[in-house]
C-alpha cells in the first residue's frame, strides 16, 4: 500500500484541541491498521498557506501516494473503500455506509456546526436551535433500537456520526438517553482513544516549539 499522510495544522489553540478534523483520519486508519504519517502545515497564514492542496485554506487532508484529497468526508470514504473493517464489502453493506455517511454530514452535521457556532457567539435562542432539536430527536428514534448504523457492527459510519455527536454542546442539548450510550461505545474504542491522545500530544509539543 502506497504511503499515507494525513495533514494538519503545526498548532491551534486550546479550544479546538481534540476535535480538529485530522482525528477522523487518524481515527480510521488506527481502525484499519494502517500505517501513516501526520504532516503539518503552519496554522498561521493558514487562510492561504496550502491553498493548492485544500482550495478553503482548511485541514485535513489526505495523500495517499500521489493521489491528494480534502474534505474529511472524503477522505474517510477513501480510507473505507481500503479496509472492510471500516465498511462493508457487499453491496447493500457499502451503499448503507455511504448513506449514513451522508446522513451524518449534510443531516446533522450541517445543522449542528452552524447552531453551534451562532450558540457561541452569544445568540443561544438562535433560529436554528429548533431544527437541531428536532434532528437530534430524529437520530434518537433511530439509536434507541440499534446498537451501530449499518450492518450490525461498527463501520466508518459510525465513526463520522459519533465524532458529530460528540460536542459537549451537542450532548448537552436535551436528553438522549440512546445517542449517549452511542458516543460513551463509540468513543471507548481503542483507536480512538489513542488517536484523540494522539492529537492532543501533538498540538502540546507545538506549545513547547512556540515557547
């Protein structure tokens, strides 16, 4: 297998430390066992520093050989397509996968960053707390009768619906008995328990390079 590389800020904040989208890589490959290396790119100047590997000026993204992509999306279905330990190899496995994926990204995740951000912002009664209840209580109905999304058995579905879910804000919007159950079995996975320390490592030795 050609190499791997998953490329992230040098350093960030306190604030985002260990929900920089890098962990959704990281998380998989330790899934999958795949060996990779995390390369970095200054934080800043990061609006235009690498614009020809990621055109929003974001992270992460993957090279893997010489194929390049952005978008942690992405990026997670190409890992997936790798490795049947992150999806399913029959067809109606894989396509479930997919649309769980999707489902994480345009149906909860899409919602739940923006309210987020307009929550912190100082606007918590904003317009969209509403639709995010009401998709968060969707997702319920749906985790309290299944253990993983697709399958029977953990896949990379889970890994991107669990990493959406995991904001402490987000867990703390209501009550959802069945979608915290889901975070508490997937997070206390080994990989990404070591991917999460991973990270956290590596943004603390750049504090130290800052100094």
């Amino acid at each position: 297998m050609s190499a791997l590389n998953i490329w992230t800020y040098d350093w960030v904040p306190d604030f985002p430390r260990g929900f920089v989208r890098d962990l959704r890589l990281r998380w998989a490959c330790e899934e999958a066992g795949f060996s990779y290396a995390v390369k970095t790119v200054p934080f800043d100047g990061r609006q235009t520093n690498h614009l020809a590997q990621q055109p929003f000026g974001q992270v992460p993204y993957l090279a893997d050989g010489d194929l390049q992509l952005f978008e942690s999306g992405a990026c997670l279905l190409h890992l997936a397509e790798k490795s049947d330990k992150l999806m399913p190899t029959d067809t109606e496995g894989r396509a479930q996968t997919i649309q769980w994926m999707m489902a994480s990204l345009n149906s909860i995740e899409m919602v739940s960053v923006a309210w987020w951000f307009l929550n912190i912002s100082g606007e918590p009664d904003n317009n969209l707390s509403g639709w995010m209840e009401k998709r968060l209580a969707q997702l319920e109905d749906v985790l309290s009768d299944r253990e993983w999304l697709v399958a029977n058995r953990f896949t990379v579905a889970d890994l991107l619906l669990a990493d959406v879910l995991r904001v402490p804000q987000v867990r703390e919007l209501g009550n959802r008995p069945a979608s915290e159950r889901y975070v508490a079995r997937v997070t206390n996975r080994p990989a990404f328990v070591k991917a999460f320390a991973d990270q956290i490592a590596h943004f603390k030795q750049a504090d130290e390079a800052r100094s």
